[in-house]
C-alpha cells in the first residue's frame, strides 16, 4: 500500500522536509528571506531536478546556508558575491546527478553506445 501512495503521492516524507524548509526560510530575516526565495525559485526553474530527494536535500542545503548566514549577520550580497546567478548555477552544479537532462545524458550516450556495437566511427 506504501508504495502505491508513493506511486500516487509522491514521498510524503520529502514533502513534509521540504514544507519544513520552506517554514524556516519564512522565520529568516527580511533580506535573507527574500534572497533565499528568489535563489530557491531560480533553481526550480534552471535546475529542472526530476528526483524528489534530490530537490529537498537541495533546498535543505540552501536554507541552511541562508539560516547561518543570517544568525553570523553576513549580507547577503557576501553569500551570493557579485553575481547572483553564477553562485546559483555553482550551488546547483553539487546537485546534478538529480537533473533530468542527467538521465538523457546517459540515455544518449547508451543508445549511440548500442548502435556503435563498441566500434568507433561505424
């Protein structure tokens, strides 16, 4: 029955993680607040991470960053440095293997790697 609701549902576990995140990132002070929303919302729509358990360890690992951050009293601009969507693309780089394009990466190169027979140029 687990794994049906799963099926149906999704993980509830990474949900309640994720819902757990999304409620200490609203306790955040105004500044780290925001730039944490706007780094997690450009992240969604870059990152394109298809597992579930990736995209929560992800937002755990964001909302930790922004939670220390704050409570040292570092800007936010020391966080994210002078450009914010290189140090997004960067923070997303530790989380690829949860993209989807990974998983067409590897089906790309398994059916050229089939149709090759293990032959170069044929």
């Amino acid at each position: 029955m687990s794994n049906i609701l799963d099926t149906i549902l999704g993980d509830l576990g990474d949900k309640r993680r994720w819902r757990e995140c999304q409620v200490r990132i609203k306790a955040l002070p105004a500044g780290h607040r925001a730039a944490a929303q706007a780094v997690e919302r450009y992240l969604s729509y870059f990152g394109a991470i298809s597992k579930g358990d990736v995209l929560v360890q992800m937002t755990e690992d964001l909302t930790e960053l922004f939670e220390r951050a704050a409570s040292d009293g570092t800007p936010v601009r020391a966080i994210v440095g002078d450009d914010p969507v290189d140090f997004a693309e960067t923070f997303l780089a530790n989380y690829a293997d949860g993209q989807w394009i990974s998983k067409e990466r590897r089906r790309l190169t398994a059916a050229i790697d089939a149709l090759d027979g293990g032959k170069q140029g044929a």
